[in-house]
C-alpha cells in the first residue's frame, strides 16, 4: 500500500480549497496528481496485487490524463464555483483573457489552448496504457475501458463544438457499448 498517496489525496484537497487559479500547465499537473493520480496508486494494490509497486508511475500517468479531461469537460462548472484550472500563462500565449473566459468565449485562441491540453491528455492516456500487460487479467478490461471511455470524452467535446460553458459532456450508454465492444 502506497500510504503516501493517502497524504497526497489530502494535499489535494487542501489545493481545492485554498488555490481558484492555476499559473502553469506544471502546477495543473500537480494538481491533478494530487486528485486524481493519488486514486490510482491507492487503488493499484487491489488492481494489481503483485505488480503494483512497478504499474505506479504508469498509475500517476492515467490519473493526470482523466483530471486533465475532467477540467476540459468541467470549465463552465468550475467558472461557476469562480475555479479556472486552465494554467494562465498558456492562456497568455495564445491571447485569451480571463475575461474572455467569463464571458464564455469559444473563439479560436480558447480551442488551442483546449487543444493543447487535450494532446496534454492523450499523451498520459498512452503512458498511463503502456504496461496494461503487466495487469492481471481481471483487471486489464476494467482499467483499458474506464481510460477509453474518460478519453471519448474529449472526442464528444469535439464533435460538439467546444461548448463546455453550458453543458457537461457525457459519453452516452450506446457510445459506451460501441467503445466497450471495440476493446474486447
């Protein structure tokens, strides 16, 4: 049991309550390590009794991959909270204000920094998939499908024009059945 990851979790907790805004892709990392990748390790031993220990770095990849769809997914939600999770100095870069954000802009500097954090994702979606084989088989299904269905999020976003101010993005039963079915 990585009992560091329980401290971590709390951390990460803490960072919801006392931090709104993010200055870098770095920081946002950390955080979605803090919540979400500390999930994965806690849960590794029970996933993967005898191999946890080297699934972990794999484990802390996945964790940033699904909180980093989940702040893609959640920004109108969070704005409502006054939380902005997309780190400020990419927001910068492509010349999207904090303005722009509260006024629900989806103009094209929004969706490259939506983008770039998406590619952001797909990259910890692999390295978090990479040592898959070194699951025991019972669990191979369940992890490959919960990564594959949290990543068709982003694809739905996509296809629905980036309107993540008014809606929460879900892949629906039928789109879930296809994905799941794709895998087996």
């Amino acid at each position: 049991m990585n009992e560091k990851a329980f401290d971590d979790m709390i951390i990460g907790q803490e960072m919801d309550l006392v931090k709104h805004e993010y200055e870098t892709l770095k920081e946002v990392k950390l955080y979605s390590y803090h919540v979400a990748s500390t999930v994965g390790l806690m849960l590794l031993p029970i996933l993967a009794p005898k191999t946890h220990r080297e699934l972990e770095a794999d484990a802390i990849s996945l964790g940033i991959a699904m909180q980093i769809t989940n702040i893609l997914r959640d920004i109108g939600e969070d704005l409502e909270r006054k939380r902005v999770y997309l780190p400020k100095d990419l927001m910068n870069e492509k010349g999207y204000t904090i303005e722009m954000l509260y006024n629900q802009e989806i103009n094209p500097a929004f969706i490259s920094i939506w983008e770039d954090l998406a590619i952001e994702a797909k990259r910890f979606y692999e390295e978090g998939l990479q040592s898959l084989h070194k699951y025991p088989i019972s669990s191979q299904l369940s992890l490959k499908g919960a990564a594959h269905l949290y990543r068709a999020i982003l694809e739905k976003i996509r296809k629905e024009e980036y309107r993540v101010f008014i809606e929460k993005h879900y892949v629906t039963s039928l789109q879930k059945q296809t994905i799941l079915t794709s895998i087996l």
